[in-house]
C-alpha cells in the first residue's frame, strides 16, 4: 500500500467508528439506515456532479448495471447490520460482519480480479485480524442468519465496487480520486433507490431522529468514499479491507471514553492479534 492509501484508510476508521457509536446509541432499524443513505447521499451529489456530472452520459449498460448490483448488496449489508442492532445479539454479531470479509476478499480478490496472491507472511495476517475479530465475538449467542446476511454484502460490493473503479480509470481516464468520488455517488443512489424499495417489504415502527440519521449517513459516505479513493490506489483491495479494522479498536477507545463503556479484558486482549496481523500486512511504498 502506498503511505496515501494507508492514511486515507486509517482516516476513513476513525470515522467509521464514530458513525457506529452514533448508530449504537440510536438501536436502529432497516429504516433509519434507509433515511441515513437518502439524507448522506446528498454529499457526494454536491462533491460530485459539478465535475463529474457530465461523465455519467459515457457510462455504458453493462456499467450500470453493475452500479445496481452494488447499490443492492449494499442494501443487503445495511439490513443485516440492521437485524443485528434489533436482535439485541451485537457485540458478538459485528466483529463477526467484519472478519468473514476479510477472509473472503483474501482469497476472492485474486482470483476474480487478477491481482497477485498474497504471500505467506500476508496470508498470516489476514488469518490473525480474521481471529482478533473473532475472538471479541466472545461466546455468546449470534444471529447467524444476520451476520451472513452483512458479511455476504461486504464482500460482494467491496468486488463489485473495485470492478468500477477499475473501469472509471482505465476506460475514463479518470485519477484515483476522481473515480472513487463519482463511484461513491452511484453506489449512493442506488442504495437509496433499493433502500426506499426494501421499506415496502421490511415495514417497521421506529422513531427516527432525522438529525442523527443525517450525521449517519454523512459519515457513512465520506468514510467509504474515503476507501474508495484508497481501492483506487491499490492493485488489491483485500489489504485496505482489512486495514480497515482498526475501526474496531479505535470504537472501543472512544466507547470507554464518551460512553463510560468498560470493554472486558478479553476484548483488549482480543485487539492484539488484530494488530499484530495488519503489522504483518503492512507494506508502505
């Protein structure tokens, strides 16, 4: 990874730990995440299409489609993150939602997107983030069915997503930034779309605080426009993946520190392996 990738990866965690400590303190359903998306989305228009606008109209059939594929399984990791929330089963659900990703990206990056085999060294890293993780799912009971749901979404619009920026570079001959910001502004969009289509089938009584679903949302975007931007100077996305889990620790620093929260000691204990393994993963260029 080059140092810029790397930086805009550690960015994007601490973000992405404070919108989950938004999202803990509200329990939310399928439909503030669909409220958070419509209200987020509204940032990367206005990053977006005053540049790039134009751009959209060179965007072939087979490009948008793909666009709604991603929107979908993006919907598909949100109503899983949701279900998680709402079964009351979190703690050991998420760290779950975020190992089996790194994993699956691991060894599916390579072998759907042509990119190099990781080495063994590399292998080993992914495998003890992969096992941090699991070990602060503790031993409780797990909503199975939820964690598949997300993990399934993760991974399937993390390829699909590097699949399009490959394509805003190469075939626009658009830079790194520019073909993470507009990729963000599709996948936004259509996440909106699929979301407002899911609340017809997913119906829920939830009362939604519009201010904090807007923070959400916002977050939500600019951390993942954030690694987009970073997918993009990658040659293999599955190391800004897992470089993404330092979200984990640094949520549970600030959930000890502006929630009064008490991780246990196994959970600290939990983060060592985590780190031990993006020490091995890391390669700054």
């Amino acid at each position: 990874m080059s140092l810029l990738a790397l930086g805009l990866t550690v960015l994007s965690a601490f973000l992405h730990a404070g919108w989950n400590l938004l999202g803990k303190r509200q329990q939310p359903g399928f439909r503030f995440f669909v409220h958070a998306t419509l209200l987020g989305s509204i940032l990367p228009a206005l990053l977006v299409l005053p540049w790039q606008g134009r751009v959209l109209l060179a965007l072939s059939t087979s490009t948008w489609a793909w666009v709604g594929a991603t929107g979908l399984l993006q919907c598909l990791y949100l109503a899983g993150l949701a279900g998680a929330y709402r079964s009351g089963h979190m703690a050991q659900g998420y760290p779950l939602i975020r190992a089996l990703p790194v994993l699956m990206l691991a060894g599916l990056v390579p072998l759907l997107l042509g990119a190099g085999w990781p080495p063994p060294r590399d292998w080993l890293g992914f495998a003890l983030v992969a096992a941090g993780l699991l070990m602060l799912s503790g031993g409780g009971k797990v909503s199975w069915h939820w964690v598949l749901l997300a993990a399934a979404g993760t991974t399937g619009y993390t390829l699909i997503d590097a699949l399009l920026l490959t394509r805003f570079q190469q075939d626009l001959g658009l830079s790194a930034f520019a073909a993470g910001w507009l990729c963000l502004l599709l996948q936004s969009v259509a996440t909106a779309l699929w979301g407002v289509a899911g609340t017809l089938v997913w119906r829920e009584k939830q009362a939604i605080s519009m201010g904090a679903a807007a923070t959400t949302g916002t977050m939500m975007f600019l951390t993942y426009g954030l690694v987009l931007c970073a997918f993009a100077l990658v040659s293999n996305v599955a190391y800004v993946v897992a470089f993404r889990q330092l979200s984990i620790p640094l949520g549970m620093l600030m959930a000890a520190l502006l929630l009064d929260e008490r991780p246990a000691r196994a959970h600290w204990y939990a983060v060592a392996p985590l780190l031990v393994g993006l020490w091995l993963l890391l390669r700054v260029v």
